[in-house]
C-alpha cells in the first residue's frame, strides 16, 4: 500500500495512513444518521524527496519527485513534482 523512490528521507514521527476505518463507528453509531465512505488508498511517494519530522501524510496521496514536505505538515491531495509543501495541504 505504500511505495517509496530512491534517495528519500524520512523523518521520525511522520505518520503515513492508508486506511482509516473511523467510518465504520460512526456509521454504527445512533448518533450519526449519514453512511460514511471508507477511506482507504495507497500512498506513492517519488524519488530525492524529504518528509519533515511529524507530517501526516493521508491516504490515496500521490508525492512526485524533488519534493520537500515540511515538519508538521497534513498532506491530504497529490504533490506535483518540484514542489515545497506545508502546514495543511489542500488543493482543490
């Protein structure tokens, strides 16, 4: 479920999430009426990149090559290539 390039770096504490079956409880709960997905996906990340201390990085997220994610960062859409991200990443 998760793929790694070469010439990637890793930091302690980063979080990578593949699943998550919070839906299955709410949705089994009398408290939530909606029907809740699944969430689940792989996650790819390229070649030369750097994930900073503590990111979280969420399922089905794409991060191409000579990326830089910084310490902290939520990375929850795709990352194109060249890219410096952080805080929380969302694209529309």
């Amino acid at each position: 479920m998760i793929s790694i390039g070469n010439n990637t770096v890793i930091a302690s504490g980063v979080v990578l999430v593949t699943h998550d079956e919070i839906a299955r409880v709410l949705s089994a709960s009398d408290n939530f009426e909606h029907n809740y997905s699944h969430n689940i996906g792989r996650i790819s990340i390229g070649n030369n990149v750097f994930v900073g201390q503590n990111a979280l990085i969420l399922p089905g997220v794409s991060i191409g090559d000579n990326v830089v994610v910084a310490a902290g960062a939520v990375v929850q859409r795709d990352v194109p290539s060249g890219e410096i991200v952080g805080g929380y990443r969302h694209v529309a």
